[in-house]
C-alpha cells in the first residue's frame, strides 16, 4: 500500500504559466496540452455571458434551477438525481468526504486529482494499473482479485485520461455488480463522454445504489474557464452531496452559458462530427510516424507511446522553444513514464502542423 503522501497536481492547460517560463506571448502558443472542442464554446454561449452580466450584481440561485432543468431534459432525467457545481473537480474533493476514511482503488493510469482528493480526506490509496502493452485492456478477473484487499470506493475514468480507452457498457455494469456485491462505491468520471453518449453509464444510477457519476462541461463544450460541472446519482446520495457542498459554488455567468450550449443541438452535432472526423485523420497521420505507437482512444485526445529512446520531457521543450507549440507529457501518471504523451485533437491545420514539428523535431532526439 502507497504512503498517504498528498503532492501538488500537475494539469495540462497551464499555458500562461508556460509562456512566462519560456517568455512567449500566451497567444502565439498553440495548446495541445488542453483537450478543449477546438470549435471553441457555441455562440449561444457566448451571447448569453454578455446578457447574463447584468444579473451578476445578485447572489447567483444556490439550486443552479435553470441548468438542472436543462440537464433533466438533455439526459431524459429525474430532476433529484442531478446536481451541478463549480466544476467536476468540485465533485471529486466533495466525494471522499461522503463515506467514513478507508481504502480507495483508482483504475490506472488516471487523473492524479482523484489520488489527491482521497488523501486530503483520510483515505488509503491503491492503483489497479492497466498495462500499456496490451492496449490498457481492461480486466474483470484481475479487479476481482484486487478487491479481495478490501476497498471501499472504487475510481475508474470512462473514457479514461489520458489513455482515450473507453469501458463498454456490458463490462462497466460487470464492474459495478462486482463492487456492489463487495460494498464498494463506485465513482465513475465521464468528463469526456460527451464525445462518445452512447458508453454513459448515466441510466443505470436507479439500478445501483453504489454508483456516483461525474460529468464535466468543460472538453466538449469549451468552458473551462467557466467551471462547470455535475454529478448524477440517485437522490438519497445527491442529497448526502448537498448537505457538504459549500454555497453559491456556480456563479450565474457560467449557469447561463452552461444553459444555452446544452440547448445548442446543431453546435453539438458539429462537434460530434469534426470530432470524430479530425481524430480519424490525425490518428492515421501518427500512425505514419516511424518513431511512436498510438492507443486507438474514444474522447477527443490521444496517447502515444516515443519509441527509439525519444524523451517527450526533451521533446516537449523543443516544441515550445522552436514551434510554439505546448504537449502533455505523462509521465506524472502512474503507469506511465518520460516516453509517453497525450495530443488533444484540435483542427486539422493545427494537428498538420504538429506533425510537420514532431518531423522536424524528433530526430535530433533519437538513440543514436
């Protein structure tokens, strides 16, 4: 079992600590360390920020009413089985506050907020890694056995960060029938669903009892400045949220928009299509690449493996220095190390032109 150690985060997105650790202007920097919709937020959006500022001189509604209504119906959901807040990462420190200290199981590699959560709130952290080398390949049998260790919560990303796969739905209720037979709460984070609806276990939280679903509007509708976010659970645990959340977390700017861009259909099937469309293409441009190996992901980014010796922390400060272009490295998750990246998918003149600079830039880097 891993020391309860709690150690500061390290995020993709961080572009204006960048530009002044490289002294770049922030806007000459092209992100693919941020897996954001490169259409960038909907217009509805954005001309409801400008018409919801007015409102701002009042105390935003604490009950997020508007946005929990829309969400209702975008979803086809009861009202008490929804509640929003400043972001999904408000939900993934309000959680572990939920149950009595324990140990948690987090399915790896993964988001390293969940990690720290649950030791700020006294719990014991284990990791179930999925191995690289077969595709991050998800296996019930080996889950089995780890919860013979005893657990009680279980975090499992789908699609999972940074690897893209995604857990299909028949292997996902496999999992929380397992866990639910062992007492364990489930905490299933779909910041990136939205890129693939039809994987959302988002239904089965009136059949499980166990089962805490985590949503974001921050990836697939272009508002993470904005901190938006929900979880879906049956209400007796959306209720035991509400009684621990602090007040007035959602300010009225970012409800309003959240809002209109979920109302916004012909904007999210714009998305859905460039989405699938550019992901497509520049996969089969990595894959052209000689000297790295790439997982086959379902959200709006992807993880690829540098072959030949190739740094990515090297890699990464050439890009910045040379193209003005910011990468993910992964080697801070578990699982992972120094030869790993994570490329969001952005428009395709942007994903051209990192492949034109990794052509440029890798072979100076390579053994030899």
């Amino acid at each position: 079992m891993m020391k309860n150690v709690i150690e500061t985060p390290i995020h993709g997105g961080n572009i204006r600590e960048i530009a002044r650790m490289f002294n770049k202007d922030e806007a000459s920097l092209l992100d693919f360390s941020a897996n954001i919709n490169p259409l960038g937020m909907s217009e509805k959006a954005k001309n409801a920020i400008i018409e919801s500022i007015t409102a701002s001189e009042n105390y935003p509604d604490n009950n997020a009413a508007s946005l929990i209504e829309q969400l209702s119906t975008y979803h086809s959901m009861d009202k008490r089985q929804l509640l929003a807040g400043a972001g999904a990462i408000e939900f993934i420190y309000l959680i572990p506050r939920l149950f009595p200290p324990g140990k948690a199981l987090i399915v790896g590699p993964a988001f390293s907020d969940y990690e720290r959560a649950l030791r700020i709130s006294g719990w014991e952290v284990d990791y179930l890694l999925l191995n690289s080398e077969e595709n991050f390949k998800f296996d019930l049998e080996q889950l089995k056995l780890k919860f013979d260790e005893g657990y009680g919560q279980l975090w499992i990303a789908n699609p999972a960060n940074p690897t893209g796969i995604a857990v299909n739905l028949e292997a996902m209720s496999e999992i929380i029938k397992i866990a639910q037979n062992r007492g364990v709460t489930v905490v299933v984070d779909e910041a990136f669903i939205d890129f693939c609806e039809e994987e959302s276990f988002k239904k089965q939280v009136t059949k499980f009892e166990n089962l805490i679903v985590i949503r974001s509007l921050t990836k697939f509708f272009a508002l993470a400045g904005l901190r938006i976010g929900y979880v879906i659970a049956n209400s007796k645990i959306i209720q035991k949220i509400a009684l621990i959340k602090e007040p007035w977390r959602l300010n009225s700017i970012a409800e309003a928009a959240a809002v209109e861009s979920l109302k916004d259909k012909e904007y999210i099937q714009k998305t859905l299509e460039n989405s699938k469309e550019n992901r497509k293409e520049f996969l089969d441009q990595l894959n052209h690449l000689d000297f790295l190996k790439t997982y086959q992901g379902a959200a709006n980014f992807l993880l690829v493996h540098f072959q030949q010796g190739i740094s990515v922390h090297q890699l990464r400060e050439d890009l910045i220095g040379n193209e003005n272009i910011v990468i993910r490295s992964c080697s801070n998750f578990k699982g992972l190390d120094h030869q790993f990246a994570r490329f969001a998918v952005k428009s395709r003149s942007e994903n051209n032109h990192l492949i034109e600079a990794l052509a440029r830039n890798v072979p100076n880097l390579r053994d030899g």
